[in-house]
C-alpha cells in the first residue's frame, strides 16, 4: 500500500506558501512563476487556507473584481481537508473526489510537510498498477 510518505520521497520539498494580506495579483504571479495550481496560505507559521486556480476563476474572475486589490484571505478556502504522511494513497483519492478538489496539505504533528495534487495521485496509483501486473505476468510466466 502506497502512502502519501512514499508520494513525498519522490517530490521535490519546496511548498510554496503566500500570507492571507497579499494581493491576488501577487498570488497569480507565484503559481505562474512556479507553474503549479495552487498555494498554501501562511499566517503565524500555522496553515489558515488554500489558494487555487478554481477559487481566483469563480471568486474573482467571474465576478469583475480586481487582482491587484483583492486580498488573498477574501478568495481562498478556508475549510482546508489534511492528511497525514501516513495516509494511503487510496485513502487521499477518495476524499478528493468525493469533496471535489485537487490539492491536499500534508501535516505531521501540526506540521506543514508537503502538498499533494490530484495528478501525484494517479501517477502513483498507475505506478502501483504496472508493478502489479509485471508481478502478474512474470506468476502466469513462471519467472
């Protein structure tokens, strides 16, 4: 059983935060520049909210406000779902899909450890599947 601690290892460590004062405009500019799909939100050192994509498209965006006056605490989510190191990775897809989002923050011991996608899911979940059927058929061939 793969664990979100194995999905880590194959990571790289950076985890891009941005504080709940900054503009949207300043958020938008960090997920361009590291080309990723959401941000951690950071006050105090303690993990108050997520930033994505989908949340600057429906709570700004669609409703005309502006990026550069827009603060991020006013547009990110604030009811962020966590998992731990030890979380299977089945585990993490079926909460993501059933509360329907793509980006999950991984704390130890109210530690900020990392952040998984919906994508670091499927990869190791194919991954797991080839390994199992390489395990198959080398059984059926009688390696």
């Amino acid at each position: 059983m793969t664990t979100v601690n194995d999905l880590l290892r194959d990571k790289s460590s950076d985890i891009w935060t941005i504080g709940p004062d900054e503009t949207m405009f300043d958020a938008l500019k960090l997920l361009g520049e590291k080309n990723i799909g959401a941000v951690l939100v950071m006050e105090g050192g303690r993990l108050v909210g997520l930033l994505s994509e989908r949340d600057y498209a429906r709570k700004v965006l669609l409703k005309g406000r502006r990026s550069r006056e827009t603060k991020v605490r006013e547009v990110m989510s604030t009811d962020v779902t966590s998992v731990t190191s030890r979380t299977a990775v089945e585990e993490c897809l079926s909460l993501m899909t059933d509360r329907r989002f793509r980006h999950l923050p991984v704390m130890d011991n109210d530690k900020l450890i990392g952040l998984i996608s919906m994508g670091d899911l499927v990869k190791a979940i194919i991954e797991d599947q080839r390994d199992l059927i390489g395990q198959l058929e080398q059984y059926i061939s009688g390696q």
